[in-house]
C-alpha cells in the first residue's frame, strides 16, 4: 500500500467539489419532472415547512411535490448511494479483493427472500422493509457462520460461502414467484428491480439514522481498516487482531446494506464502481476513500434516480439505470486504470 505524498490539499480539494456537485444536482433534481418546479418556489416552500414563513403564490401542490414526495426521494438517494459505497469499500478493503461489493456475502439474495415472504404472507409478515432487513442480516451471519472455522474466517472461504448463501436464498425467492400469483409475482420483482418510488419521510429517518451512526464508526476505525487491508499476517504483527476487526467492519457494512435494500430495494454496481473512483482520486488511504467513495456514490444514484423519473413517460426502476451505466463505466475503469484499480 502506497499513500500520494502531499495528497492532503488535493482530497480535501476534491471532497468539497463533490459537495458542491451534489447540492447543484439536488437542487435540480427537486426542479425536474412532469411537474417543473421554480428555485424561487422550492425556497418558498422550504421557508415555509422548515421555518414557518409563509409566502405568497405557493400552493398546496407545490408543497406535496417538493416537501412530501421530491425532497424525502431525493435524500434517500444520497444516503443510500452514500452508504453502498461506503459499504463496498468497506469490503474490497476487508477482501482485498476489487471486485468484491456489498452484496458478496448474500445480502440481497436475503433480502429478495424475506420481502418475498413479506408480499406472499402478507398477513404474517406485516412490514416487508422490517422482513427483508432480517432476512439480509441472517444470510449474511449465515455466510459468516459457515466460514469460520477454529476461530479463524479465511477470506477465500468467506467469499465462498457468501457464495453458496447467495444461490440457497435465491432458489427459495424462485419457489416463492413460482407459487405467487400474478399480481403478487409483479410487485415481487418490481422490489427486486430497485427503486425510490415509495421514499418517504420515516424510511428516510431509518436509512439516515443507520447510516449515521455506521459512517462516524467508520471515521474513527478507517485507520484499522487500513491495517486490515495489508493483510492478516501483516496487521496481526502490528497489533491489530484482523478475526475481531474483520467481523466489526462486515457488521458495519452489513448494516448499512441491509436498510438500505430493505427500503429501497436491490441497486446494483454503487458499491463495486464508487470504491474504485475514489482510489483512483485519493490513492488507498481509507481515511480518505470512505468519504470521497460515499460522496461519488451519493452524486451517482442521485443522477440515476433523476433519469429514472425523468427519460421517459413511465418511471424506469433506478436499479435498471445505474446497470446500464455502470457497465461500461466499469469497462472503461478496467481498460484505461487497471494498475490502479489491481493494486
């Protein structure tokens, strides 16, 4: 692992163009859609709702547009592309491994199967968020579990049973569509198609509060990660425990992963691509890969969800989107940075 000399100014440089880039698109994106929005109308409303000036020319659509049904949306979507990012940098460091993302370890499969469950005994299970977020958890335990062996978690192993978790619950999401009837079988893979339609206020609370809570672990534990991605051999000669600390951050990106798929959802390629980006902005340095990986993956999704909502006369579930452009981005990554991205 090798740190950019003098990469300080440059990062710091960086993280507040990624700021500035992300609020220009947020306000944008509460401009756009079938119903145009002026700034000075989104300023109205926001006065109004968050300090309780009222204005004159502001009705009640416009406030359900921006402050019930835009705003709620467009900070899941950063949150949520913040935290995937977050969550595969995480994971690629703990793996080193690149090409590893939040989802190795049989976080969506679990998901898919317990929002499944949710929609096909709905009068069991009486939240499909609540359901799908156990269910994530579980599988990945379950892979943890059954990697671990004499107290150790071998990497290869790991992955392996992440693996093996991944096509157990996905069989059993089949059975599930196989025996749902038709309407059942569309909202089932709607769900898994990925999407911020149903965005509202306490999902947002949730995602926000996990996230939160996970991102300043993460701020005072980016150090260790660093060690951790030297290798075992190599942190346990300084000190570091690599059992202990590799289960700490899985829980941690487990955590993040798994409210944000049991709220929005499976959306691919944000935690395998982001990572990457910020490597190649700040170098391996954890310390400034989380942060710069989760402002890239927020901007991303937030352009994403835009297009999804926007590009054609039907909302195109996010999920869809951020594939069809993460592809051959990843291409390119792979083609032109490749050193880079191995490293």
């Amino acid at each position: 692992m090798t740190f950019k000399p003098g990469a300080f100014k440059s990062n710091l440089l960086f993280l507040f163009v990624l700021l500035g880039a992300l609020l220009l698109c947020m306000i944008a994106a509460l401009m756009l859609g079938d119903y145009k929005i002026s700034i000075a109308k989104i300023l109205d409303v926001l006065n109004l709702k968050i300090f309780d000036i009222p204005a004159a020319g502001i009705s009640k659509m416009d406030q359900t547009v921006i402050f019930e049904i835009r705003m709620p949306r467009i900070l899941t979507a950063v949150i949520v592309g913040f935290a995937l990012s977050n969550a595969g940098a995480i994971y690629q460091a703990c793996f080193k491994n690149p090409l590893v993302e939040p989802f190795i370890l049989g976080a969506s499969s679990g998901a898919a199967l317990g929002a499944a469950l949710a929609i096909l005994f709905s009068g069991i299970f009486f939240n499909i968020a609540l359901s799908a977020f156990a269910f994530s958890f579980f599988a990945v335990f379950l892979s943890y579990t059954l990697a671990k062996n004499g107290g150790i978690v071998p990497v290869v192993g790991l992955i392996l049973s992440g693996v093996i978790v991944s096509s157990i619950f996905s069989a059993c999401v089949s059975i599930v569509k196989y025996v749902s009837e038709d309407a059942q079988l569309r909202e089932i893979t709607f769900w898994m198609m990925g999407g911020l339609y149903y965005s509202k206020w306490q999902s947002l609370g949730e995602i926000a509060s996990v996230t939160g809570v996970c991102f300043l672990a993460l701020c005072t534990l980016a150090w260790k990660l660093n060690l951790l991605s030297l290798g075992d051999d190599q942190a346990r000669s300084l000190g570091i425990n690599p059992e202990k600390y590799k289960l700490i951050f899985i829980t941690i990106a487990t955590l993040m992963t798994a409210v944000c798929v049991a709220n929005v959802g499976i959306i691919a390629w944000i935690g395998l691509i982001m990572p990457h980006v910020a490597r190649l902005i700040s170098g391996p340095d954890n310390r400034w890969v989380l942060p710069l990986s989760g402002l890239i993956g927020a901007l991303y999704l937030l352009v994403c969800d835009t297009l999804a909502r926007t590009v054609a006369m039907a909302e195109i579930p996010v999920g869809i989107i951020t594939s069809l452009v993460g592809v051959p981005f990843l291409i390119a990554l792979l083609r032109n940075k490749a050193k880079e991205l191995l490293k």
